[in-house]
C-alpha cells in the first residue's frame, strides 16, 4: 500500500520534470523541481510544516494556538492548510499589492487576513515587523517568522535538496532559484555544496531586489521594479547567512514573462511569475556552461494564483508588457 497520511503526509516528494523545449534550445538537461504539485500548491509547503513542527517539538505552539505570520501569499497558504489539519488558528498579514486570487484563497481556508500597505522592511509598519508584534500581543501564539527561522532552510535541506540530489543520481551540474526568505535557494544550496562542492550555486533575482548587486559587489543597491511576486528582497536574511552563492543573474519582468508562455504553450505547464525568473535563470546558466550540462530549478506554484495578472492582457499592458507570441 502506498498512501500518504493527511495533507502533511502529502507534502514534498515533488517530480523533477525536463523541460523539454529549453533542453533541446539549450542542449542541456533543464529540470524543474515540481513544487506546485504540494498539496498546498506551492514550495512554500515544505517551510511552513517545518516550522510548524519545530514550534511544536519546542512546546511554543499547543493545541488551540494560533500561527501568525507576514507573507507574500504562498506561505501562509500553506501555513493555513496545516492549521486546518492540525487545529490551529491562522492569521496571516499580507502587502495590499499582492493578487487577489491569494487574497480569496486565504479567506476561504478560513485565515484571518490582514492586508497592509506595502512599505520597506525599514519601516515599523512592514508586513513581517507587524506580523511579529501581533503574535507578541496574542495568547497561545506563535509568529512563523519564515524570513529568520531557520526551520525554513531546514526544510530544504532535508527533503528538496535530498530529493534533487536523488531523483538525479548526483548528477547535478547548476542549481538555480530566485529568493524570497531564501529558505529554497539556502537549504538546496547547503545540501548540493556537502555532496559536490563543484556544483554551481546560482541565485536568480528580479529587478527592484537588492541581492543580485550583492553578490556581484557586495553591497546590496536596488534598481526597477518586477510584476513577479514572493521573490527578491532588499536584506540578507538569516536564512540566507553563510550560505554558498557563486554567482547570480538578474532577469527582468519581459524575459520571464516570455519563459513561462513558453512553459504554458510549449510544455503545458501553466506557472506563477517567479517560475519565469527561475527557469530565465537556468538557460542563463546552461548558455555560461555550455551544452550537456544538468541544471536544476523550481516551479515554485501554479498559474491559477496569478490569472489576473501576468494571464490578463490589460493588467500586463498597464505595466507596460505585452504577451508574448509564439
Ligand atoms: N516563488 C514564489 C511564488 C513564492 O511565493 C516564494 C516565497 N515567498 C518564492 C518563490 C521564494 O521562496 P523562498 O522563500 O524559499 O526563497
């Protein structure tokens, strides 16, 4: 018998697909790690179990608490599914920029959702500084805190990075994420580097995120903006502390918005805006490594979450972007 216990039992042990149509333009094997196939939807599945769990073991969370937590969407999309299976309450503070399609599905999973103007993380008033506070001023809370906790990268270390490193016999030439806390790219990145440290390391930023200038320089500058969500960050987060980078590539919002209709309409496979940076990411890698080289991403979550934006013509042309053709 092989069946999965609840939805926690159903998280992780994603497929690694071939892209097909990047290999064969690349000449290099471009896989792309299924996160979207987690029962929550996303990567983000793996992070908020383990951090849940860690709280847990450490007798932070008990039976009626709640989790609070400042995210994106993805996070606490998984975070609120786990408090259902589990029998927590869920409040979630989310930037106002952020789809409505994730807005909705936080509600419907019963999540108090809080949405925020979107400010800096300098300013008192950020989502994740006032996720913090709320939970501080709960009883029987916790604050998921997935920028910091190290539950995050854990996480990845040991079922994503393992499961890459698996599913492709060690031969892995390139590893290449975007970064939001930095738990994916940090806890892959660590696994890879112990099993094979010639295994190159490559971080995929958007514009208006400070890390691509980082690596390059050392000091974080932000330039432009990007319509993608969850991803690029204007801090080194703890997550991201120590952690083996060697190099990275910035790609803009066109460049990723042509790759994932080309996953849409070449592949079949319907993807949210950080997957563009991802996979634009790899080919950048596979072009500097030159053909027969094994390189490996996320496909972070699904199109659906995004259907209003980067699948709608107008919204795309209030930003200045077209659809592409093919
Ligand atoms: N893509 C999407 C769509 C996300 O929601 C996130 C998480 N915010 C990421 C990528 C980045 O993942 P991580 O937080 O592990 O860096």
């Amino acid at each position: 018998m092989d069946i999965k216990n609840g939805f926690v039992g159903t998280i992780g042990n994603t497929p690694l697909i071939r892209l097909n149509s990047f290999s064969e333009e690349t000449g290099c094997e471009i896989l792309g790690k299924a996160e979207f196939l987690n029962p929550g939807g996303s990567v983000k599945d793996r992070a908020a179990l383990y951090i849940i769990q860690e709280a847990e073991k450490q007798g932070l969370l008990k039976p009626g608490g709640t989790v609070v937590e400042g995210t994106a969407g993805n996070t606490g999309i998984g975070l609120a599914h786990i408090c259902n299976a589990k029998g927590y309450k869920c409040v979630i503070v989310i930037p106002e920029t952020q789809s409505q399609e994730k807005m909705d599905l936080l509600r419907t999973l019963g999540a108090e959702v809080r949405a925020v103007p979107a400010v800096p993380y300098k300013d008192p008033n950020n989502y994740v500084k006032l996720s913090g506070r709320i939970a501080e001023e709960m009883d029987n809370a916790i604050w998921a805190n997935q920028f910091d906790n190290l539950a995050n990268r854990q996480a990845h270390y040991e079922t994503t990075g393992k499961e890459i490193w698996q599913q492709t016999d060690g031969k892995v030439d390139g590893w290449v994420a975007a970064t939001g806390t930095g738990g994916t790219f940090a806890g892959v990145s660590l696994f890879l580097k112990e099993k094979n440290p010639n295994i190159q390391c490559v971080l995929a930023d958007p514009m208006g995120s400070g890390l691509y200038s980082y690596v390059k320089t050392g000091e974080i500058k932000i330039e432009g903006n990007s319509i993608t969500e969850g991803i690029g960050n204007s801090r080194i987060t703890a997550n991201m502390e120590g952690v083996p980078i060697d190099d990275a590539v910035q790609i803009h919002d066109n460049e990723a918005l042509r790759v994932i209709y080309q996953l849409l309409y070449k592949e079949g496979l319907f993807m949210g805006g950080s997957v563009g940076i991802n996979v634009a990411g790899a080919i950048a890698l596979a072009k500097q490594l030159g053909p027969g080289h094994t390189i490996v991403t996320v496909l972070c979550d699904g199109g659906a979450r995004y259907q209003s934006r980067l699948y709608n013509p107008q919204w795309l042309k209030s930003k200045g972007l077209t659809i592409p053709q093919f």
